[in-house]
C-alpha cells in the first residue's frame, strides 16, 4: 500500500473545501522539519553532547537542559525567514520573538513548547514539542506584535500538535479536521501518514496523574482518584490501572492512541499557582488535539479552550482526555463549588 506524506495531506486539505491556507501549510511543513532536527538531536543523545544541564533558568525559574535551549532555536531559526508568521512565543523565552525585519511577515502567531519532559531526556524516556498557532489579531495589522496579540483563548487555534521522540518519532495534529499521525521514515527523511482518524474512546479505566501529590490536592481531586483506586471493591466497581511518563506528550499520546485521562490539578504547595502546566504552550494545543479527537478538557469547572489568558506564562489546572471520565472529575469539582 502506498501511503500519505504530510505534504500530500496538507496539499489535499488545501484543495478541499476547507481550505487550508497556502501560509498555514507552510507553517505546518516548517515546524515539521524542525521537528525532524530536534527528533536527530535527541537520538544522538551522548554521542551528540546534547545531554545534561546549562546553568541558565528559563523565565518559569527552571533550569534549563542543554535539549531545551537547542530546540528553543531550531524552530525559532527554522521559521524566522518563511514569510509566514508575524511573531512566536515559547515557554523558554521571557517575552515574545518578533520577526526580525529583515524578512516578510505574515498573519500566524506561533506558540510552543520546545522539548516537552526535559526531566526525562537524561534518562532516555519519550519526550516532545508540542506548538499551537493562532491568527494574529486584525487589530495588529501595520504595526509590531504585542504580548497581548496572543492572549486569545484556545478556541481560536487554527492549529496544533505535537512531536513524540520516542520508540517511533511521531507528529500528530489537528487543522481543525480531526486528528492525525504520522511517523517519521528515517531513511526517507519524510513523515508519512499512519494514523488517519485518531480517535479517543469515550471510557477508560486507565488514568495518569503523578500520585506523590495526592495528600497536597483538593478534596474532589482526592474523591475522584480514590474512588478510581478502590476498584471493584467501591464506588466505581471497575479496577483501573495507572500510567505516569511525566512527558505530556508520551501521556497524551497514549491517551490519544488507546484513551485514559490525563490530570495535572491545582495542589497546595503553591496555593497561588493555579497548576503547574502552561495554558499557552501545553494545555490549550493538547486540549484542541483531545477535543478533536473526541475528548474533553477542563481545569476542572471550565473547558480550557475557553479560558481568557491574562499573561503569556499563565498557569492552569488540567483535565483531560476521555470523556465520561473528564466529566465526571470536572462534575465532582462543580459540586464542591456550589
Ligand atoms: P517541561 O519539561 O516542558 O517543563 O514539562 C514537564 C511537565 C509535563 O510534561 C509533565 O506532565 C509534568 O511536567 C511532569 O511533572 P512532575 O515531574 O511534577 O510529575
Ligand atoms: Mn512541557
Ligand atoms: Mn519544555
């Protein structure tokens, strides 16, 4: 059977009727490539020097892996001269990248987290990128991007997705038109479309949450894990097994490929903070691919596609994955609040 490339896909969704537009597609193609460098990289691991930290901390105050800051710049250079975005933003820069003036500019914003699961890349375990593009505002027309130019709530992406490096580097993504995958083809250097309909089943009975947070957590969290925990023998009466990679993307990707929900709460360490994952870089592209395929998102009262971001690096709570189960944590949140 001869299979897809990305490009024909993305040629194909060009042509249909919901057009794709020739400067998304570019975009696609580009951070795709990029991923392709990244994905290289990662695979040298020792043998490349691409291992261990720097002494630099990134804006969150984390320190920063020597995998962080080379991914931060292959896609910053990777899609600077293309003529298709107006500016980016990345969990490891402090504030936004504009398009440097020698090139043109175009109308896409561009978000990403460039190495997703950095405590992982030591220790060979699957770890990401996942990117989410907005539209710029029309507001912005003929003047420079502002910070405020991508405070737009996640229902706005016109697309998202993300790169696995793991047993197999994958890319999976959204255009808005469900979800899809592809595998990367070593020798042929070309993604090549695997998965055409990626869809998330309703039930579950696998969840992943880093359960070393339990007694921090909030009493419908507590209620909603337990139950899950006692298995047959309570509330719930089915046994449910549990996963934690600690890479969104590898939890993601199983729970887009076999389904599972996926939760990261609020937890009183940090009573301020309203999560530990990013709105911007993580949740709202993830939380568009897990819609898309089917899936719910909450933070646990509202969808995040709907949230109003108030700055660049915000935080939030997250929930998702397959739906019965999402609804049901998000519903025993909602009854704690009332
Ligand atoms: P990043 O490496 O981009 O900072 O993200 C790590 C995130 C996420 O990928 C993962 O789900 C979570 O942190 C793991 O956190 P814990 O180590 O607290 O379990
Ligand atoms: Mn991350
Ligand atoms: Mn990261």
């Amino acid at each position: 059977m001869k299979r897809k490339t990305l490009t024909q896909y993305l040629v194909e969704q060009q042509r249909s009727a919901n057009a794709l537009h020739a400067e998304l597609r570019l975009l696609i193609e580009i951070v795709s490539r990029a991923c392709k460098t990244i994905s290289h990289s990662v695979s040298k691991g020792a043998l490349g020097g691409v291992l261990g930290s720097l002494e630099s901390e990134n804006v969150q105050g984390e320190v920063q892996k020597k995998l962080d800051v080379i991914s931060n710049e292959v896609l910053l250079e990777a899609n600077e001269w293309g003529g298709h975005l107006a500016a980016m933003a990345s969990e490891e820069m402090e504030t936004i990248h504009l398009i440097p003036n020698r090139y043109p500019k175009g109308e896409y914003l561009l978000l990403f987290d460039p190495l997703d699961g950095s405590s992982n890349i030591d220790v060979n375990v699957s770890i990401g990128t996942i990117f989410s593009v907005l539209k710029a505002p029309a507001s912005a027309s003929g003047r420079d991007i502002n910070e405020s130019d991508f405070l737009q709530p996640g229902r706005t992406q016109v697309a998202a997705g993300y790169a696995i490096y793991g047993p197999q580097t994958m890319l999976v993504l959204t255009i808005g038109q469900g979800v899809v995958g592809f595998t990367l083809d070593r020798e042929m250097g070309s993604w090549v479309l695997t998965h055409e309909n990626l869809i998330i089943p309703e039930d579950t009975k696998e969840l992943a949450v880093n359960m070393s947070n339990m007694r921090h957590w909030a009493p419908p969290m507590k209620r909603y894990v337990q139950e899950c925990l006692d298995g047959t023998s309570g509330e719930r009466d089915k046994n449910f097994n549990m996963r934690w990679i600690a890479s969104m993307v590898a939890d993601v990707h199983r729970l887009i490929t076999r389904g599972g929900i996926f939760m990261y709460p609020w937890d009183d360490r940090e009573p301020n903070k309203p999560g530990k994952l990013r709105l911007m870089y993580e949740a709202n592209p993830m939380s568009m691919l897990v819609e898309q395929a089917g899936g719910m998102a909450t933070n646990g009262t509202s969808r995040i596609l709907d949230i109003e971001p108030h700055a660049l690096h915000e935080r939030v709570s997250v929930m998702l994955g397959s739906k019965n189960e999402v609804a049901r944590v998000t519903q025993y949140h909602l009854d704690a609040a009332t």
